[in-house]
C-alpha cells in the first residue's frame, strides 16, 4: 500500500488531505483502463447524496479535470476527487478485493459513521 499527498505545489504536508490507494487497487484499475481503451483516463471519486445510508460513492473513468479537483497518484495511476468530495473522503483507502463473494472496488472510509451492507453508502 503506499501512501501518497496530493499533488499541490508548495502545499504543508501535514496538512494535506489524503486517498490512499492500494497497490491492489492500482493494478485493477490499470486492467480497466486497458480493457476500456482509456490510456489517459483517470478514476474519478464522487460522494453524492443518496444510497440507503445517506451518501453512496460513485466510481468512474473521466478524461476531463475540474478547477477543484485533487489529484492521488499510485504509480502511473490517477485518482481524482473533487473538493466537496474529498471533505466526505478525507483519509479514505480506495482497495480491490477479490474473494468466494466476488471482486470489487472497497472504500474504508475513517469518516463513515455507518454503512449499508453492500458497502457502497455510508453515513457521518
């Protein structure tokens, strides 16, 4: 696992918000990103309003970055979250598991108060 800052120059590092993303994550969305034909894509992370516990968290691929966007990088691979976002998922793990239940992207969020039981909402 390694732990990356956010790319912002001259930025304290202590006071840096992070997303640390697993070398297991990395890997699987380097796959996605071959399969889906999308070199210079990047995963995006989104918290938005809804879910059965409140906020549920949306994963996709996106070219384009926005004015707030942050940027985590795991080797050649590219998170991004947006501001809004980021206040939800402030030292989150992004990780990909595969187990007998099946495989998928997991967010352990040290915010999240509670979740539903796919994983995929929380509260605060």
């Amino acid at each position: 696992m390694s732990e990356v800052m956010p790319n912002h120059a001259g930025a304290e590092v202590e006071n840096e918000r992070r997303v640390l993303i697993t070398e297991s994550a990395a890997r699987r969305i380097t796959l996605l990103k071959e399969q889906e034909e999308a070199a210079g894509a990047f995963l995006r992370i989104a918290v938005s309003g809804g879910g059965c516990s409140g906020f549920q968290y949306g994963l996709s691929f996106d070219d384009q970055k926005n004015p707030d966007d942050v940027v985590f990088e795991h080797g050649q691979v590219a998170v991004v979250v947006d501001e809004v976002s980021l206040d939800l998922l402030n030292g989150s793990e992004l990780d990909f598991v595969e187990d007998l239940m099946g495989a998928s992207f997991q967010i352990k969020n040290p915010n999240a108060a509670s979740s539903c039981g796919c994983g995929n909402s929380f509260s605060i």
